[in-house]
C-alpha cells in the first residue's frame, strides 16, 4: 500500500477527500493527515509517508514551502498538489518543486476520481520500479575511481542541468561552471552517472514532458518548443523511441487529454 497523508488547512476539505476518494481501492493507505505544513512536518517525524497530497495557499507554511522542506527532508517522497487554481503559473512552480501530479479540488465532481488516483498509483509504481532496476547514481564501479572532488563536481553538475533545463544547456558551459576541461568532463560524467551528457539531458526533457503532458493542457507543439526541440514532430519521435507511445497516447492514457 502507498501510504499517504492529506495536508489541508479545512478540515471539511480533508474529510471530503478522505471519504470520497476509492484510496484502498487503487493502493493508497491514508496514514495521517494535518491541517498544516508544520503539523505535517510534525507527523512525518515519527511516521512514514510514500506520497502527500496537499494544498497549496495555506496560512503560515504554503504548500510550495512544505514542498522545500520535503525535498530537502524527505527525497524519497512524492506530492501531489490540491488546488483551487488550474492557472498554469501555479502548476509549473509545483512541478519545479518535484510534484507529481495535481487535483483541482473545485472540479472533484467533474473528474473520474478513480482514475485520477490510478494515475497517481501508477506513477509512484513506475519510479519505484525503475529505481529497483536501475543504481542508484554515483554508486557505479566507475565512479569509485574518481576522487571524491571530481565526484563532488559532477554531482553540482547534474544539479545545474536539472535547474537550467528549460534554459537550454551547453555541455561546455556545465564544464566550465564546475571547473573542468569539456573533454575531460564528458568522460568523468559518463563514468560516474552511468549515461553520456547529451543522452542524460534527453531523458530529463522527455520526463519532464511526460510530467506537462499529464498535469497540463498544454497543446505537445509547446510542450516541444517549452523543452527546446526543435519541432514538435522531433520530440514525438524522441518521444516515441523512449516511452513506446506518442505524446498525443502518452496523454489519453493518463487521462488529461487536451479540451478542444
């Protein structure tokens, strides 16, 4: 079971989703909830949670503050947001800050609530299982070569491409950011992340174009254009070779597909 806690300054609106949404029936287990980011930081001291659900605009500590603090705290642990708002603004800086999907409290009635929940589920099982098929990075019998520094250096590289990723990126601006001849670097970061540059930032665009294909209408020509393909019939390629769907299958099968 996925366990889960459910973050809202109104009670009703806890209550509500705790007894409207079928969470057993699609693997979650409502393990706690709280009525603020605080008191949910209090909770996850002395309990575990795979995946909080929470709001965004709550007195005192915002959703997008408690989604700092989990990310910083808990690394391994999924948000979803629950908002009033489908403003694309608040969506993107929720996605920046790791989550992994969003329900808008006002349209409950209107949705399929147990899709959306199957579509959260299948999510968290989809990263679980990749993580148990791939290691974990840095942990590779290459990277143990390479001293400490040099290691430390490309993990403050892969944190510069995950910032600068919709800023477009340079292999020898990361290099040069962190110190190192561009050849050099390309040679270190295969080594020690596992895959080569250019593949590694590939396969960050197409996860964050599967994250805006699922938690946003956005038509896929700007979705291509946003992630810096250089035509939206190249990303469905790209796209295609990676997931085995086209972007268009990608997004009728995770139930966000676009209003016409």
């Amino acid at each position: 079971m996925i366990h889960t806690i459910i973050v809202d300054d109104e009670i009703y609106v806890r209550k509500g989703l705790i007894s409207v949404l079928p969470w057993e029936k699609v693997g979650f287990k409502i393990v706690g909830e709280a009525s603020s980011g605080e008191k949910a930081l209090e909770f996850l001291r002395d309990n575990r949670a795979d995946v909080a659900f929470t709001d965004l605009t709550m007195p005192g500590m915002s959703g997008f503050d408690l989604m700092k603090e989990l990310r910083s705290e808990y690394p391994e642990m999924k948000t979803v947001v629950l908002t009033c708002h489908q403003d694309f603004g608040f969506i993107q800086e929720a996605m920046r800050l790791g989550a992994i999907d969003y329900i808008v409290k006002t349209q409950l009635e209107k949705e399929k609530l147990e899709e959306v929940l199957e579509r959260i589920a299948n999510r968290i099982k989809h990263d679980h299982k990749m993580k148990s098929e791939y290691p974990p990075m840095f942990e590779n019998d290459q990277g143990k070569r390479y001293s400490e520094e040099v290691v430390s250096s490309i993990r403050q590289a892969v944190k510069l491409i995950q910032d600068k990723l919709l800023t477009g990126i340079h292999q020898e601006e990361i290099a040069k950011s962190v110190n190192m001849s561009r050849g050099y670097f390309s040679i270190c970061f295969k080594d020690i992340v596992g895959t080569p540059f250019g593949d590694y930032v590939r396969n960050l665009k197409i996860h964050k174009a599967e994250e805006l294909l699922r938690m946003t209408n956005k038509p896929i020509y700007w979705i291509a254009d946003h992630l810096g393909f250089q035509d939206d019939k190249y990303f469905s390629k790209i796209f295609r070779e990676q997931i085995g769907k086209t972007p268009s299958d990608y997004r009728e099968q995770s139930g966000r597909t676009r209003a016409q």
